[in-house]
C-alpha cells in the first residue's frame, strides 16, 4: 500500500473533527484543522484543547509538526482528502439539521481545484446526503468535475470518553463511494489498516487487537452502517433496561441475567449495562433520524420507537423511586452525583441528569449536583436550571434526603461511601448506574438488582 503522506483539511473542529485530526496527524499526514469558530481556533493554536477527551491533548500535542489550526477555508486548495467533520444536530422534527453541513460545504466549494480531491462526510447524515453534497458541489464549486472530485462516506464509530482508542485500534473502516475515491481513502487510512504505526504511549495497542476489517461499499449503504449501528447499540441498552424493570418485579438479578445471556456468543456482553439509559448527541439523535427516514416512506419503524420509550422510563423510574420513598419532592434536599452524559467525558447533551435536576427542580427539590469534569461547562449550559454545583461529591450528601448516583465515573466508586451515608439527613441512595458493589447503612435502589453481601464491603 502506499506510504505517501496525505495532504488533510478536516472542516469542523468538534470531538469527531479533533479526534481525526488526532488521528490522521499520528498516521504521518499533514492536517489542517478549519473551524469558523475563532475562539475555538485561536485556543488550538495556542495548543489549549478545547474539549475534555482523555488522551487526546497528549495525541494533539506529540504532533504539532503535522497540525495547522485556521479559519481560513482557502486552506483546502492544498488538500487531497477534505473531511468533513461538522456537526447535524436534530432539529424539532427530529429530523438532522444540515444547515451546518451545507454551510461547509458551501465554503470549501470556491476553493475545489482541478486536481483530485476526495470530499469524505464523517458526520453523521441522513442517507442520500454524499449524493446531496455532489449536487451541492455541482452548483456551487466553479471547478467542480465529476471525474476529480468523489465524495465519499466514511461513518465515525467513536465513543466520548475513549475517542483514542477507538480511533487507533477500530473493528472495522466503512467507506462508501466510487472505486477510485475507495481506492484513495485505503492509502489514507493504510497505517491504521496494516497497524503499522507507533502506538502512543496513552494509547497502546490492546493484546489481542487485530486489524480493522474494510468495509467497502455505496455511499447509501456506508450512511445507513453508521446509523443501524448506532441503533442497534441504543436497542441493546433499551433490552436490557426492560428486562431489569421485570427483574426488580420478579426477584432477578439483571446483572446475573446479562452475564448469562452474554455468554452466548451470538449477543454477548457489552452494551448490556442497565441503569439510567442512554444519553450524549447519537443515540437519541439517530434512533429519531432513522424513525423520520423511515416516516418519509410511510415505513413505521415500531422498533426504534419502544427503544426511545423505553430509554424515557428509565429517567422517570428515578422520580418514581424517590416518590416511593419520600413521598412528595417539596422542599427535599436532593443530591445528584454526575451530570456528563457518561464518564470520562464534559459532554452534557441529552444528559440523563438534566433530565432528572429539571424534574426535581420543578417537584419542588432543593437540588445539589456534583462532577469531576463537567461542572463548569453545566454552570454555563444549564445556567437555567435551578440547582447548585457541589464543591466536591461529599457537598452533595451533606444533610441530602437522597442521593442520586446518574454518572458512573470511577471516582465515585473510591469514596468512603459510610462516611458520607452517615452526614445524610436521611440516608437513601438510587444507584441508577448500579455503581455499588456492596450494602452500605442506607437504603440503596439499584437498577434492576438488590445489592447483596456485607454492609461497608469495599467497593
Ligand atoms: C456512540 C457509539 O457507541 C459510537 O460507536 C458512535 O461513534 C457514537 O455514538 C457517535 O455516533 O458519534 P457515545 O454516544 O460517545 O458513542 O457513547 P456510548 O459509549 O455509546 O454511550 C452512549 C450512552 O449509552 C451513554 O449514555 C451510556 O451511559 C449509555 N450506555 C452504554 C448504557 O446505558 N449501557 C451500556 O451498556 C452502554
């Protein structure tokens, strides 16, 4: 395969944007990072990252050589490989707001030359939209020529919280489009492929890793890889969350149910976690993208659809559990440990916790939230919510009537769990991420389990 650096220009400087930038800049290309955000460029160059993804700072900065950040989308009048990395959000619909999408490509489009360029959609859109951005090109770029320039779809399948990792050791690279461009992006992406890279010291490569499978493939059908996964994903958790509803009626054990049917190699294990359900901007944004694709040819998608209503349940059981206990939410003291949508990340959209501290705040709850990493960005976010920020996670149980466990990052696990049952007014904790390994001297809800065994037991 060829060895050729690559010329990249990634338009959009977001998780998917930096986390290709990270990525193809440590494969040995030059990329230069075009956003329209000047804050966010002017930080970049300054070497600040502006987002909380572990390792990845570490990745950006041991290749600066490689790295350009502007504003300027002249910039791709160098590129061989344009990726496009910006962000579609769903608009009221439902439906994927292109507008960003458009925008960029209606900015690179004076600058397309009459050499070969690939033209590579990372973000996540509905299908049909390579062949929107060929007509997009065709009307807006002077130079355009169907025989140089390709588009091409190419489904990002990293998850926040560990974009390095999946970025460098991936199970599978779906490209979709004409031969030529596939051709072009294989000798793109050929380190990742033959792993013939030196793993960063934050990222080594896992023991058993094998390289990526190739997935070529239509333009339609690369779309349609990036949104079935995210759904099928997204149904995995809803399953699973179902069950540990039956299985708190029935006396079962979800985790012991998962490990069960996880075993058989034809589910297996992961994405089976139950709790508090799924959050962040994909799932709920693609499962509802797929819904609306499917509403556009009358094609009722029924699946999709309980999983969305499933996943809302799991927010409301938490009130539900609190009510049982407490009765009514005026004037309760509430504690809420976690508010990213996940660990290892800042990320708050769709966040399960703004959810519940809205819910709460309306019932009347005095409301307390705490998080290793997303407070300050919650204090500008969600500045319309009536809570207050924890200085730290023990704030939040200090004469608490409820604790509320929505994010389950490992610190939490480390915390001296009877200490701070102990300074409660009344020491009652939903563990809806199922974070407890052990009985404390408090009365703890799990999701879908009892928690067995000896109180105080390490975590
Ligand atoms: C998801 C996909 O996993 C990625 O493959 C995809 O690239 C990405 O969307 C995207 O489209 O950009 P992400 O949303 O970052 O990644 O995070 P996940 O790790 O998938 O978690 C999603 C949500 O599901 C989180 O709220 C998490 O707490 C929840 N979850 C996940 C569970 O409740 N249980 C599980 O077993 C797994």
């Amino acid at each position: 395969m060829s060895r050729r650096p690559h010329q990249i220009a990634i338009l959009g400087t977001g998780y998917v944007g930096l986390g290709t930038a990270a990525l193809l800049a440590h494969l040995g290309h030059h990329v230069t990072g075009i956003d329209v955000d000047v804050c966010k460029i002017e930080q970049l160059q300054r070497a600040e990252i502006p987002i909380y993804e572990p390792g990845l700072e570490k990745l950006l900065l041991s290749n600066t050589s490689q790295l350009t950040w502007t504003t300027d989308f002249s910039a791709v009048q160098q590129a061989d490989t344009i990726f496009i990395c910006v962000g579609t959000p769903p608009s009221a619909d439902g439906t994927p707001d292109l507008q960003f999408l458009q925008t960029a490509v209606a900015s690179l489009a004076p600058y397309l030359g009459r050499k070969q360029q690939i033209i590579v959609n990372k973000s996540t859109v509905p299908i049909g939209t390579g062949d929107l951005v060929v007509r997009l090109l065709e009307d807006l770029a002077p130079e355009f020529d169907a025989s140089v320039h390709y588009v091409v779809s190419n489904p990002e399948f990293l998850r926040e919280g560990s974009a390095l990792e999946d970025s460098l050791y991936p199970d599978r690279i779906v490209l979709g489009g004409l031969d030529t461009a596939l051709d072009h992006m294989i000798s793109v992406y050929a380190p990742l492929i033959e792993q013939s890279f030196t793993p960063p010291a934050s990222a080594p490569r896992p023991e058993r890793y094998t390289r990526p499978a190739v997935v070529r493939t239509t333009l339609q059908s690369a779309e349609m890889i990036k949104y079935a996964a995210n759904a099928f994903l997204a149904l995995k958790v809803s399953f699973a969350n179902e069950i540990a509803g039956l299985c708190e009626h029935v006396g079962a054990d979800i985790e012991e149910v998962t490990t069960g049917i996880g075993l058989d190699s034809r589910i297996g294990h992961r994405f089976l976690q139950a709790g508090l359900g799924w959050g962040g901007s994909c799932f709920g944004k693609d499962t509802q993208g797929l819904i609306s694709a499917g509403r556009e040819h009358a094609y009722a998608m029924p699946i999709l659809q309980a999983a969305i209503d499933v996943n809302a349940r799991q927010r409301q059981m938490v009130i539900n559990k609190l009510l049982r206990h407490l009765r009514t939410m005026k004037g309760k003291r509430i504690g809420v440990l976690g508010m990213a949508f996940k660990p290892n990340t800042d990320d708050l959209r769709d966040a399960p916790a703004y959810t519940l501290i809205q819910r709460l705040a309306e019932l009347g709850a005095v409301v307390t939230a705490h998080d290793p990493v997303a407070m300050a960005r919650a204090e500008r976010e969600w500045s319309h919510l009536k809570y207050s920020s924890a200085v730290n996670a023990a704030q939040v149980f200090q004469r608490a009537d409820a604790v509320i466990i929505a994010t389950e990052w490992d610190e939490y696990r480390q915390l001296d769990w009877e200490a701070l049952v102990a300074t409660m007014r009344r020491p009652l904790i939903i563990d809806s991420r199922n974070l407890l390994r052990h009985p404390l001297t408090a009365q703890v809800e799990q999701v879908g389990r009892e928690l067995k065994g000896t109180i105080g037991a390490a975590l």
